[in-house]
C-alpha cells in the first residue's frame, strides 16, 4: 500500500506542475473515493491547497455531511458546503416543461452530478485549481458514473485503483496517522442521488465486481474462460464493460500505478 500510495502522490505533484497548477479543487461527497482522493491531495500539496465542495441536496445524509466535515478537518482543507437544491429543482421544473411530461429518475440522478461538475468547472476558472475527478476503475470499467457529471476534472487521480483496493488504501493510510473517520471506511457505498440508494443495488458487491474485472479486463478472459462464479453475473459485468466504452473515452486521464 506503501508503494502505491507514494507513486499516487508523486504522480499527482508531477501532473500538476506539467500543467502549472499549484492548488486542486475536487467534491467531497462522505464517501469513500471522494475521501481518499482529498487526503492524497492534501498529503501532495497540504490542505490548504485543496479546495473541497461539499454540494449537498435533499437526498444527503448527516452522516455524509458529518463524514466531509471531518475529513475537512482532519486534514485542514479549504472547505465549504452549497446547497444545490435550488439549481436542482430550477432545473428539474424547466426540463419538465420542457420534455412535456414527468421526468425520468435516471434523468434526475444525473442532473445532480452534472450540477456538481458544472459548479466545480465555475470554481476552478473562478480561482484556479485543477479539478480532480474522484472515479474509481471499477466504476469507469462498469460505466457506473456520469458523464459531464462526476467525471468532470483534468485527472483521476484514483482512475485506475479498484475500489476494494480504495478501501484498503484508505485503511492504511489511516494507520499511518487519522486522516479519515471511520464511518467513511465502514459506511455502505452510495452516491445518494436517490433515497435508499445503494451502489450495489446496481452492481454486484465490490469483492465480487472487482475479482470479475480483473478477469475480464486485466487478464483479457472472456465469459466462458471464468469460472467460480455465477454465469449470469459474469455476463452482466462483461455486458457492462462494453457498453460503457464510450464512457471511458472521455474520462479524465488516471494515474499510473
């Protein structure tokens, strides 16, 4: 963890002095991605450097709020919540009269993330700072994100790390000194966009996704070469992959690891 956590580091301070960024700006969910993403960044540039937004709506949780409030302070982070209700249901009503009829809720989940991305974007040509996408692999490999949404930002710092790895690397980062609350390694991943939801009421659990990804995709297996698990599953996942390509083409670069 050691290893891929300095490399992590090294390949963001780099990254962004190619690019003459000396600050980042980055959401900051409660969740875990967005978590680790922001101590990364403040072990890279310290915490005044970064920039972390906390976009709050009906739909977040006190736990989420308390979660980014002690990251923010655990860490010293430039930090500030907006409610984005407002935006949310301005737009909500337009797009409404607009279509003719209700709207979708994959429409309204997605119009939240693209609110985030839109405000990030405003932040960063407001006062400079690179914004940092805080996606995970399994997540871009899966198209479990939102273009123009969460996967706004000029780097990935955490692209190409799966999400049990997320976990672990969070765990350990903490034993090296708290930078994280527990709640936020031990929480049940959502994105809460909707009420109740649950990231794997989407996608089959992280241990399982992740063992398949790397099958599928680091391996280069196809379906009938993996075995040990359910068949249906492994077609899911596999069907998820190739229909989200068009998704990772326009995802910002991921560090190497």
């Amino acid at each position: 963890m050691e290893k891929t956590w300095n490399k992590l580091k090294a390949g963001l301070k780099a990254y962004c002095q190619d690019n003459g960024f000396k600050n980042v700006i980055l959401g900051l969910s409660g969740g875990m991605d967005s978590a680790l993403t922001a101590v990364l960044a403040a072990d890279a540039f310290g915490g005044a450097n970064v920039r972390a937004i906390m976009m709050k709506t009906k739909y977040t949780s006190a736990l989420s709020l308390n979660i980014a409030r002690d990251i923010a302070t655990l860490n010293h982070l430039n930090y500030q919540e907006v409610d984005i209700d407002p935006l949310f249901e301005e737009e909500s009503a337009f797009l409404r009269q607009a279509f003719g009829e209700e709207v979708k809720g994959i429409v309204l989940e997605n119009l939240q993330a693209r609110i985030r991305g839109q405000l990030l974007m405003a932040y960063s040509n407001q006062f400079g700072g690179l914004v940092l996408a805080c996606g995970n692999k399994s997540e871009a490999l899966t198209g479990y994100c939102t273009l123009y949404g969460d996967t706004c930002g000029g780097l990935m710092p955490i692209g190409n790390i799966y999400k049990t790895t997320v976990f672990e690397l969070g765990k350990w980062r903490n034993m090296q000194g708290q930078v994280l609350p527990e709640e936020v390694i031990s929480r049940a991943p959502s994105a809460e966009l909707a009420f109740g939801q649950k990231d794997e009421n989407a996608l089959p659990p992280y241990p399982v996704l992740d063992a398949l990804l790397k099958y599928l995709v680091d391996e280069g297996k196809n379906v009938a070469e993996i075995s040990g698990f359910d068949r249906e599953t492994v077609e899911r996942v596999a069907k998820l992959v190739k229909s989200s390509a068009f998704k990772r083409k326009q995802m910002p670069q991921a560090l190497e690891v």
